[in-house]
C-alpha cells in the first residue's frame, strides 16, 4: 500500500514543528542533547558514566573540553535510536526527512566540533536506502516469479493448432498428410516455457538489472517492477536515469527543503522499523568493540626495539601502544604538544604501564625525526581525498616524517570518515579557540603586543601525499583507498545534506 506524505515530515523544515505537536517527549530529548553538545558535557553526564565504555574524564585545554569522541558519538546513535524507534514515521520517506532534519539540528550544534555526529546520521540514512533496495529486489524477483508462472501455465494449457483445420491428436492423419503433402519447412516444435526469457550474462546485464534503475508502474495501490513489450522478450528491463535524478532531490532550489523520493520509498512495509533498528544495533557493536579491533592490529605494525613518535594524547593511540607492550619492547617519544600540552599526560599514561616514553618540545620534532622508525597521529576526522585532520601541530610532524622518509600511520575508528573534501584547505573543519592559553590578557595591554594577532587553531589539516597508512577498527587502508570505504558507509545522494 502507498502512503504519501502530506503531513509536516515532507519538510525538513518542519520537523520540529512535527515532533512537538506528535512527540513532546522527544523534542525534549534532542533539546538536552543539543545544550550538553555545545556546553561540551555530552561525555561527561550521567547517563555516560554508567555506559560500558565511558572513559575517564578527559582534560580541559584552550577554553574548549576536549572529549572522548567515541563516547560522543555512541551517545548519538543511543539518541537516534530512541527518536526511530518511538516516532510514528509511516514509510522510508518519512524516515529520511525525519533525519535529515535532525541532522541538520546535531549538525549546528556540534559543527566542525563533532563531525562523527553528522557520519552517523548519514551512514543510518544510507541503511535507510539499502533496506529499500532490498526489499525493492526481492519484491521484483516475486512479482517476476509470479509472472514466469503465469506465462508458464498459460503455454501449458495452449494446444497445437494445425495449419489445414485437421485434428492434431489424430496420428494416421499425420502419417498420410506427410506422404502426400512435402511441406518445405515443417513446423518447429513448440518453445519451451521462459525459452526467451534467458540471456547471456555480460556487463550490461549486470547494469541493467540493477533494482534501483529499474522503471516503476503504478498497478492499482501498488508499484511494481514493470517492463515494455519490446523486454519482456529479451528479459531486460528498461533503465531509468540515475537514482539520484529520479525524484531524490531533497532541498533543491525552489523547494523549500522538500523532499522527494522514489516511489519505492512511500510504500508502508512491515519488516522496515525492525530492519532499520538491527542496522543501528550493528553500528553500536561496531562502536563498542572499536578499540579491541584496533589494538588486535598492533603487533602487526610495532617490532621490536622500534622508536615510535606521536603526538599529543589520544586514547587511541594510547590504547594501541599499551596493546603492542604487553609483547614488544619498543621506545616511544611524545610531542607535549603546546599550547595545551595533552603530551605530558600521554607520557604519564604510557609510563605507568612500563613504556620507555621521552617528551620533548614540539620544535625538536625534526631533530629527532632522523632516529624514529615510524609516527602515530590520531584523528578528528578523515576526509574524502585521503586528507587527515588531526591536532594542532600534527601538519609539521607529518612534513617531518616526509622528510626524512619516516612511515606516518593514523590510528582511526571508521566512524570518524568524513563525506566531503578539504575545499578550504587548512581551514576545513578548522576552529579556533581564546589564545588565553598562548598569552596572558593582561599583556595584551602593552603597546607592541596590542598590534599582534594571535591565532589558536586547534586542528591541522594533512594533506593524503604525506600519509603512508590507516589503521581502522575494520582493517588498514592505504589514503587512495578511502573513496571506496565512503560508497560503502555512505550514500552519495546524503553527502552535504547538513550543509
């Protein structure tokens, strides 16, 4: 059965107004996410202590409190699951104007802060597509199924009919007709049922029935999966245009943030909210067990008697070298990582558990470069093209490494890949914070110093030439395999819906 959406979720615009007047409980639920995203206390509630996963309480720096983004994001897809799970969303359109325009609120809030916010929200969207291409598929296969039988009884029940009017069961008949009449061409016996429905496999095949280019009809209340007479010889089915352009438009110009979808995607399925809920428990797991898979990968990367170098802290990066020494020796060397100097803790951490850790100034990383075998960088977020965004002073590392031909590994959750491209260079996804941590206020007073502008970036952007490998909870990846891991986690109709 066909729903269209004429209520308030056919506007991305509207999707508060609707959960206000439908779902008073759930607004209120995205309202204290949002406060506790911008006051940078979504790790640290109450609710996060009790979580399985909930780290320790990470430090403050630069007037900005730096947090376990993993937990940031699990806190996400726990909010998303509530809102999906407890809304009356009748179709898979519906449910796709209800996310976008949750995510365009998560996306204000945490911006360039949290970009993983914006990744879920794309990569349940994604999900949200492929439950409709399969259930699309398999009610295509039935509806073709169906008609191969229809087809099939039809000829099955069909007699041979003879030319001259005689009866065909009457074999004498047969027998004399062949001997007085020499027909040229005889008659050739009947196809077999579906003879002309096979084909040969090949690349155009492939492409050509592929559920998503397939033309829909609308039958009565229902769209199915039809073909022109000219196919139903050949098997094929007429291709559309891309999925993309078939009414897929969703804040097109002119309007107004309305959404358009497929047909497919107003049709009412029962099996669709359980589907959608089992994808999002997957997520969660993929979340909770990120850092295991992670750290199985260590011994794969760390030798013995290496000196690694890194930066900063990151409990990444912590995690994975604590799992390499519980079987290797190895030498670590810690940028403190001014202004905010998370390496000093980093080294701490490291050295409580027995690691030979040295920190040094961030200006000796060049020096020191030439006796380092390989460099671990964390990241806030990976980009389309392979780029890394990274901590404030990870670009002149990475430039370090390249020098002197170093390895530069980046140890990453896949929940930080990032749909778009670094079109503002080093400001992408870039903030800046107070330069209280570089300079007293009070200085400011003098005369020299008033005339000096003080910037406090707390990200670098590295561009994909200086990175040699990811390490991810799924794998590691070379920076040029990236667009492949996007078209799997995401699709390319959601990319820049929160823009």
């Amino acid at each position: 059965m066909v729903e269209v959406s004429k209520d308030l979720l056919s506007n991305t615009n509207t999707v508060r107004t609707w959960l206000v007047t439908h779902h008073p409980k759930q607004i209120a639920l995205i309202d204290k996410f949002e406060m506790e995203l911008r006051l940078g206390r979504l790790s640290a509630s109450s609710k996060s202590k009790k979580s399985p996963m909930s780290p320790e309480i990470s430090k403050n720096y630069g007037g900005v409190t730096a947090r376990d983004r993993r937990l940031v994001t699990f806190r996400t897809v726990e909010l998303l699951r509530t809102l999906i799970g407890n809304t009356k969303w009748k179709n898979a359109a519906q449910l796709m104007a209800l996310l976008r325009g949750i995510g365009k609120e998560l996306h204000a809030a945490g911006g360039s802060k949290e970009p993983a916010i914006a990744n879920i929200v794309m990569r349940i969207m994604c999900a949200v597509r492929d439950e409709v291409a399969n259930a699309e598929a398999s009610e295509q296969a039935l509806a073709k199924s169906k008609a191969q039988k229809a087809i099939y009884e039809s000829q099955k029940a069909m007699e041979p009919i003879d030319e001259d009017g005689h009866d065909p069961h009457n074999n004498h008949y047969k027998v004399v007709a062949s001997s007085h009449h020499h027909h040229p061409h005889p008659h050739p016996p009947p196809a077999k049922p579906n003879q002309g429905m096979t084909r040969n496999l090949s690349l155009a095949s492939m492409l050509w029935a592929h559920p998503q280019h397939l033309t829909m009809a609308k039958i009565g209340s229902a769209n199915v999966a039809t073909t022109t007479s000219s196919s139903a010889t050949t098997g094929r089915s007429k291709r559309s245009d891309s999925f993309s352009s078939v009414d897929s438009a969703c804040g097109a110009p002119g309007s107004n943030d309305e959404c358009h979808f497929p047909p497919s995607f107003y049709v009412s399925r029962p099996n669709f909210r359980p589907a959608i809920m089992e994808a999002i428990q997957e997520i969660m797991l993929d979340l909770e067990d990120l850092h295991k898979n992670i750290d199985d990968q260590a011994l794969a990367h760390i030798h013995a008697g290496e000196v690694i170098l890194t930066y900063s802290r990151s409990k990444t990066v912590e995690s994975f070298l604590k799992a390499a020494a519980k079987k290797r020796k190895f030498q670590v060397i810690v940028c403190e990582g001014a202004p905010h100097y998370g390496g000093h803790k980093m080294a701490n951490a490291l050295g409580k558990v027995g690691i030979d850790t040295t920190v040094i100034h961030d200006s000796a990383a060049f020096a020191i470069m030439a006796r380092v075998n390989k460099v671990l960088l964390p990241a806030h977020a990976v980009l389309a093209n392979g780029g890394l965004v990274a901590p404030s002073g990870s670009h002149m590392v990475a430039l370090a490494a390249a020098h002197n031909s170093v390895p530069l590994v980046c140890l990453t959750g896949m929940f930080k890949l990032c749909p778009m491209y670094p079109h503002e260079g080093q400001d992408t996804l870039q903030d800046l914070v107070s330069p209280s941590s570089v300079i007293e206020y009070a200085e400011m007073s003098d005369q020299v110093m008033s005339n000096v502008e003080f910037i406090n970036p707390v990200h670098d952007y590295i561009p994909p030439n200086l990175i040699n490998l990811y390490v991810t909870n799924i794998g590691a990846f070379q920076p040029s395999y990236i667009y492949r891991l996007l078209a799997e986690y995401y699709s390319n109709d959601d990319w820049g819906s929160f823009d």
